[in-house]
C-alpha cells in the first residue's frame, strides 16, 4: 500500500535522528517516495547524505537554496505529499507548529500542506511532560494531527523516562493506517481474534496449541490498513502491538468468548482466526501438581469449551478459519455450514510452509453457494489481502433496486 506513495519525512534535532534513518529506508523498501526534510539542528546529527543515500532522492535542508529545480520547494512538498511524518519531532518544532510558525523548510512545507501530518515526538521526560508542551500536542490534536505517543525507557540523558521516540514499526504502522483511512472498508468496525488459548492445568503449566497469531494479526493489519476500525482479540503471542488496533489480550477460551460478545456490538463482521481450544481441564488445582503424587500416571479430565464462532450471534458477517490435516474442503464446508459462517478460509496445517508458526500459508476461501478460491502458496499478509478483497465487495451496501422510492 506504499508503493509510489509521496511520504514527506521531517527530521528535527533530536538524538533520535539516527533512526529516522531506518525509517526512510525501511518506508523506500516497502515502495514509497521518501521525500526528507531536515532542520538545521537536525544536519547537526546526521548528514543529509545518509538520508540521500537512503532514499535516492534530495534531501531537502536550506530553504533558500537558489539552485534548486523548482525554486519554492516546500509548496512543491507540500503539495505532492500524500503523508507527512515528524520523526523525530522536538519540543521546538511542535511549538513552532502550533503556533503557525514557519521559519525552515519543514514548518513551511507543514503550513502549507493540505495532507495528514503524523508527529513522533522525542524528547527528555521534562520537555515532554512540560505542560506548554501539552498544550501544544492538545493543540495539534484538535487540528488532526496525528500523534505517535512516545516510549518509556533509556533517554540519551542517562536517564530513564518517558520521551523515546516510538519504534519504528509502531510509525509505519501509522503511516499505513492514516494513509489508508480512505479505504473500502473506511467506516466499518470489525473484530479479529488471533493466536492460540491457553487452558490452565496448575499455575505453572496450560493445554496449548502451535498457532504463532501471524495470521489474525496480518487480517487485522490488513482491515485497518482499508480503514476499518478494527478489534483485536488475541491470544498469548510474542508478536508486538499493531498500531491503530484496539487490542485486548485474553489467555483463555471463555475469556476470548466473553471479549468478543463484548467487541462485536456495532460491528459489521467477526474474523475468527484463532485457534481456539476445544477442551479445558475440568478443574483448575490452584497449586502446582507434583510429579511425586500423581503416582507415574496421570489422568486428566477435560470438559468442552465454548465454540465462539456458533454462539456468537448477531447481523454482522462470520468468517471462519479452518485448520485441516486431511478432507480440506469437505471438513471445511461441513464447518461453514454448522457454525453459519459467511466465509470460511481452510488450509491444510500439515504441509511445512503454510499453517502454524510460518509465515506463509496456502488457503482455499469458501464462500456462499461453496464458491471456492483456491489461492497459491503466499505470505499470510498476501492472504490477508486477499480475504479483505472479499470481505470488502460483501460488506459494500448493495445499490437500491431501480424505481425504488421511500
Ligand atoms: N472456533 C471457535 N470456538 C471454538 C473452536 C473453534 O470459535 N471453541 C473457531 C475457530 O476460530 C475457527 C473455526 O471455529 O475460525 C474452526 O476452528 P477449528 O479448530 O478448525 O475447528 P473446530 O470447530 O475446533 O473443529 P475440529 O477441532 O473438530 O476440527
């Protein structure tokens, strides 16, 4: 979604700068046009040339550079910019915006553009915590910007704190969400459930299962990124926190249930990716089980789980996954129907590049009337993509039937 994307990165004098960095290189890979714009401070602590090399493309620092191409390049900025980012932002260039102040390149180029501008602040724990400065970022807030909260942990002060600047994945997950706002799904909610549950025995051991979250997380990345509010119900996973998702984290089968009948009210469709247990212990021994009593041998009794996606009723869309080891399609089919489902995703977890704990997968989508697509071998954010394609058209209200009249 960033390719030939114009992406204008504003790059203030912070000791952050040298992730900025990373930034314009990883915003170039995913295909983007990265435009950077450097205050003076900021050449301080890195060369434009790191950004040039990055980039391939001029780096914007001197406003009054009389041999550039087009001589008023901040209009010329502001105007092909699809996305503005601040990364880092100091407290100095917030103020400055806040203000109205246009004093460099990249306060003009803000001034002047009609684009959404995100800000990632970066600063010592006092200067962001300072209420002139939060009154600046309310400021901001109130005319759209967007604001990528900064991270608690080491400051270059030696201190510990509140002011890192956020990680680089959280910003680009930003970038996409803002620039996706306008997508086919803008405007409907949807809840995505992901990972594995986890069913205590004792305090110290669970029945599990192999599900990684890669891919409920790659359907709800995919939903925000068309502009979907999105909800995601995830299991115990190592995978870090998708920016603009609300995420609520559950261990168990029932906690996951309760969470969606809480998340689906409004929404216009359920996703369940999870790999949801289908047994518990009966019982919970709220002390650790030793080896010595259990006599060599044990039994344990399990009762049956709720099936979320069969209980959960509501006008919203169901989509199913279904994890197969053999029948795929029949399995599939016959889950669709008992469960009610919109659509059902089926593949087969046995092979080693698709299923568990990969990050590909190759699925079939069954839709209404069995309608069958089997797609090949591709990353499960291609999937993603692919289901959402779906996903969208279902969702699209249906045009009034002609001559129909309120
Ligand atoms: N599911 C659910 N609640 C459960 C178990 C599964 O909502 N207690 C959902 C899964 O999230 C998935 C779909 O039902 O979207 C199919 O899950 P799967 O594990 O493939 O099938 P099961 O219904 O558990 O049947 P079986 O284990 O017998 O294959």
């Amino acid at each position: 979604m960033l390719t030939n994307k114009t992406i204008v990165l504003g790059v203030t004098g912070s000791v952050a700068c040298y992730k900025a960095a990373d930034l314009a290189c990883k915003l170039t890979q995913a295909g983007a046009k990265v435009d950077v714009v450097m205050t003076d401070s900021a050449a301080k602590f890195i060369n434009p040339l790191t950004f040039r090399s990055l980039t391939g493309r001029t780096v914007f620092t001197d406003m009054w550079d009389t041999l550039s191409a087009s001589g008023v390049d901040h209009i010329a900025l502001a105007e092909a910019a699809d996305v503005v980012v601040i990364a880092p932002a100091t407290a100095n260039v917030i103020a400055e915006l806040a203000a109205g102040i246009a004093g460099d390149s990249l306060t003009c180029t803000v001034l002047a553009t009609l684009a959404p501008v995100i800000i990632a602040p970066a600063m010592h724990t006092g200067m962001w915590r300072n209420s002139i400065t939060q009154e600046n970022v309310a400021k901001l807030k109130n005319r759209n910007f967007t604001f990528i909260e900064p991270g608690y942990g080491y400051l270059a002060s030696g201190c510990i704190g509140e002011g890192r600047l956020a990680d680089i994945y959280t910003i680009m997950g930003t970038v996409r969400q803002v620039l996706g706002r306008t997508g086919n799904l803008a405007g409907k909610k949807i809840v995505v459930t992901a990972g594995g549950t986890r069913e205590p025995i004792d305090p110290v051991r669970f029945l599990g299962n192999r599900s990684s979250g890669k891919m409920g997380h790659a359907v709800a990345e995919a939903a925000r990124d068309r502009g979907a509010k999105v909800v995601l119900i995830t299991g115990p996973t190592v995978l870090p926190d998708l920016a603009g998702v609300d995420i609520v984290r559950v261990q168990t089968a029932v906690q996951m249930k309760q969470a969606v009948a809480k998340a689906v009210a409004g929404s216009d469709a359920l996703i369940m990716a999870a790999a949801v247990a289908d047994f518990q212990p009966q019982t919970t021994s709220a002390q650790k089980i030793k080896k010595a009593a259990a006599g060599g041998k044990m039994t344990l009794p399990l009762v049956a789980t709720p099936d979320i996606l069969t209980e959960t009723k509501g006008r919203f869309l169901k989509v199913g996954f279904a994890a197969e080891t053999e029948d795929i399609l029949e399995n599939a089919k016959e889950k669709m129907r008992n469960k009610q489902l919109d659509l059902i995703v089926a593949n087969d977890v046995t092979a080693p590049d698709s299923g568990f704990e990969v990050d590909t997968n190759r699925v079939s989508i069954i839709g209404p009337d069995s309608r069958t697509e089997d797609l090949p071998l591709m990353t499960k954010k291609e999937v993603a993509d692919r289901l959402m394609d779906r996903i969208a058209v279902m969702l699209k209200p249906k045009p009034a039937p002609k001559g129909h009249t309120h």
